[in-house]
C-alpha cells in the first residue's frame, strides 16, 4: 500500500507519461506531413490531389492533436485535485470526527468507575418535528432512549453518560445507535446515525485517498460529517 507521499511520485510519473505522449503525436504529425508534402511534389499534374482531400487529412490530424491537448490539461487538473486533497487530508490527523456508523462502545474509568461511551451522532438529511435516538445492546434490547423536538437538516453530537432507562450503569460493552425521525406531518425523515473515530495517519490506495482510523478501517474523505 502506497502512502500519501506517492502522490508527488504519481504526479512526476503522469508528467513523464505526458511528456513521452507529446513527442509521440509531435513525431506523428511531422511524419504526416513529411508524407503530405511527398504526395503533393509527386502528383499527377494531369489529376492533381482534390483541395477537399488534403483539407480533411489536415483537419483530422488537427482534431487529434486537440484531443490530446485536452486529455493533457484534464490528466494535469486530475493531478492538482489529487495533490490538493492530500494536503487537506494530512490537515485531519490527529483529529476526532464523526462518520457514518451505528457501533458504540462503553467503558469504566479504572480509578473513579465513571462510566465513558464513544462519542456519537445524528445526520438528518431534512427537517424533523421528532427525533428519536435508541441504545441497544448486543442483544438488541433498547438500554436508554433519548427524545429530540424539532431540528432542522444538519449534523448533531450526541453523547451518553452510559447510564439506562432506570438510572442505573450499563454493563461495559459494545453498543448499537438507531434513530428514527419525522417531520410535522408524522412522515419520515431520512437520518443516518454516526459514530467517531480519530484519524491515525492517510493513505493514497488504489481506491483513493483513505483516513487510517485509531480503532481500524477505513473511510474515505466524503464519510467524514463533522470535524470535533
């Protein structure tokens, strides 16, 4: 696996690939020329070649070489879109952020017992009159609710102080968040639920640049709803 800094390795490999194709269309046009200006020295006087003919061959090597320009400055545009993402991205280690997600996790302080669960969220796609976010445990059991009057669309932080319905502490473990939301007319919302991570370093892959997380995985750049 590649790391960020190959980018600027890609990025000189690309230009010496540019740079190869350039001098091969140059010695392609010089070649149709050199062939062009034999044809017109050695036409037949009594027929000689139609100005229309030669217009096209001319035009059509023009529309080649324009095409080729093009892919030039696109693959160059690709190049800095790829180098300017690299550098946002390097930007985001060492940050906390919140991705979509449902898994949670819930632990005890060894020395005081305080109770801490993973920091997490809600992305609601429009506005809701309701909102309704639920911890489950492993077994799928609802362990505490929690109750929202009207958001508009956006990107909330939640968190849980690890304690249940009854008040009473949960067992450390892994945990699942569900919600569900809808709008004043008693319709759903679309809402996706979040969970965070912190970014340990970036990789540039064959599928692109993607966030090493503390805890493992991957995700990639447009997962990332909101910077803590």
């Amino acid at each position: 696996m590649s790391t960020v800094n190959d980018v600027y390795g890609s990025n000189a490999a690309g230009a010496l690939a540019n740079s190869q194709t350039n001098s091969l269309m140059g010695d392609t046009q010089d070649r149709f020329l050199t062939l062009l200006v034999t044809q017109l020295q050695n036409q037949d006087p009594l027929n000689p070649m139609d100005n229309a003919q030669v217009t096209s061959q001319i035009a059509q090597l023009s529309t080649v070489q324009g095409i080729q320009q093009l892919n030039n400055t696109l693959l160059a545009l690709s190049g800095q879109m790829d180098m300017s993402q690299s550098l946002q991205a390097a930007g985001l280690i060492g940050k906390d952020i919140l991705y979509p997600g449902e898994k949670i996790s819930l632990g005890s302080d060894p020395d005081t017992g305080a109770k801490t669960a993973t920091p997490f969220g809600v992305d609601l796609m429009s506005a809701a009159a309701k909102t309704k976010v639920s911890i489950l445990d492993s077994a799928g059991k609802v362990v505490r609710e929690f109750e929202y009057d009207a958001k508009d669309a956006g990107v909330y932080p939640l968190s849980w102080d690890g304690l249940d319905s009854a008040g009473a502490p949960a067992p450390d473990g892994a945990y699942t968040v569900q919600v569900t939301a809808s709008d004043d007319k008693g319709q759903a919302v679309s809402t996706q639920a979040l969970t965070s991570g912190h970014i340990n370093s970036i990789a540039y892959t064959t599928e692109g640049l993607k966030l090493n997380l503390a805890m493992g995985g991957k995700i990639s750049l447009l997962d990332i709803r909101q910077v803590m």
